[in-house]
C-alpha cells in the first residue's frame, strides 16, 4: 500500500473518531482503516474520553483492548454511532466483508444510531462491481453456491493465507466471494441474497451509512448520505 493511501485511510479514520462523544457507546469496525479510528478513540479515552466499544471482529477487540477502549457487548448496550470501512462505495450503497466481518459489522451498524463510513479513494466507484462475499454455513457452502449461480453471480470459495484450506470466519463459517459484474439494483440483489437459506450474511450494505468521511492525500472529505 502507498503512502498516500495510508495517509488517506488514517485521515478518514480519525475524523470519524472526532465526532464520538462522551458517554457514547461506539461500533468498532474491522480493517485497516477502522483501525486508525480506534487508535484514535484510544487516545482521546486516555486523554478522558468516556465511552464504550462493541467489537465487530477479533482484530477490533484486540485493538480496542490495546488502545485501551473499555468494552461492552450488544447484550449490555445499544451503539450511539458505529465507525466502519468499505471495499466499494457508491451512491451511498457499499460493499464489505473484505475481512470477512460483515456478519458482525452489518449488525452493529445497523444498530447504531449513526454509521460513519471511512474510506480512501480508491473505494469509489460510480457503480458496485466487486464481488459481494457472502458467508456461509459450511455445511450449507453446496446449495448455497448453486442458489448464487441461479441469481447469476459466480461464488468463489475464499482461501486463507498463510494457512491451506478456506477462510474460517470469526463465527465458524465460510465466506463464498460472488461476483455478479455490475450490480444495477443493490437492494433487489441484497433480498435475493439474505433470502437464500445457509448464507449467513453478505456484503450488500444497502442505504446504511448516515456519513462518509473520505480521506484523501490533501485532506479530509465528510457527507452526508
Ligand atoms: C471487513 C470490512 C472492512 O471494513 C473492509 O474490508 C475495508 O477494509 P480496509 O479499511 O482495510 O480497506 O468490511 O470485513
């Protein structure tokens, strides 16, 4: 990754850690970026910051913990504003589960009240075109990759690094990475795909995101959805 995409990333993710006020409870997302803004939020804790975080991955909790984030869980508490990345962006429509945390992230950024959106350039587009993962029951990874193939998408099973065999998300399950070409109706596409049984969640995150804080080399770019 380049210096200026790292810049980018780092500027979005702490410009939406500035908008999190005391007493709030905050959605952590998962990657890179997100990981500036609970760096971030971890400073401003430690400088008297009084809020909790709900992770939405192993990785976001062992940040949180690290940045010294005291932790809460949907059980004890609803989210005020949640802060998460996205693999593509348009039109206010996003794709994620590059991590293969979209089940958890979909969750708690839709309960939160607000969901800032953090990304750099290069996750805009004028139309999704990535491939949508969607995660799997491995027992259902069969029928659920013929059902994909039947709404014209091409699922492929994601393979881990530095480990043989396929990703095993945080839930135990599989992630199929579907690519559909250029997805004209994001919301028709998301029911079709939350309606197929075994397919745990997908990537669609349809008219979600409250803000998007956009970090470039020069600044720091925030709308409105
Ligand atoms: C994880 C995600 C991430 O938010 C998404 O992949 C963006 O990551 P990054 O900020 O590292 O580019 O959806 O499941």
């Amino acid at each position: 990754m380049g210096e200026e995409i790292t810049v980018a990333k780092r500027r979005a993710g702490r410009s939406a850690a500035e908008a999190v006020e005391d007493g709030m409870v905050v959605g952590l997302g998962t990657g890179s970026t997100a990981a500036h803004a609970i760096c971030r939020l971890g400073e401003r804790v430690n400088a008297g910051l009084d809020i909790e975080g709900i992770p939405t991955s192993f990785q976001s909790r062992e940040l949180a913990r690290e940045a010294g984030i005291p932790l809460t869980s949907l059980d004890a508490a609803s989210p005020d504003v949640a802060i998460d990345g996205a693999d593509q962006v348009a039109d206010g429509q996003l794709i994620k589960g590059g991590g293969a945390a979209h089940a958890r992230e979909k969750v708690l950024d839709t309960a939160a009240d607000r969901f800032l959106v953090v990304i750099d350039p290069r996750k805009e587009a004028d139309a999704l075109n990535e491939a949508v993962p969607v995660e799997v029951l491995p027992s259902a990874r069969r029928p659920v990759a013929d059902a994909i193939t039947d709404l014209g998408g091409d699922p492929d099973l994601r393979a881990a690094e530095r480990k043989d065999g396929p990703v095993v998300t945080d839930n135990g399950n599989l992630v199929l990475d579907c690519a559909f070409g250029e997805i004209d109706d994001p919301a028709a596409l998301a029911a079709s795909l939350a309606a197929v049984p075994g397919a745990v969640a997908h990537g669609l995150f349809v008219d979600s995101p409250d803000e998007i804080h956009l970090g470039t080399a020069d600044g720091v770019e925030v709308r409105s959805v």
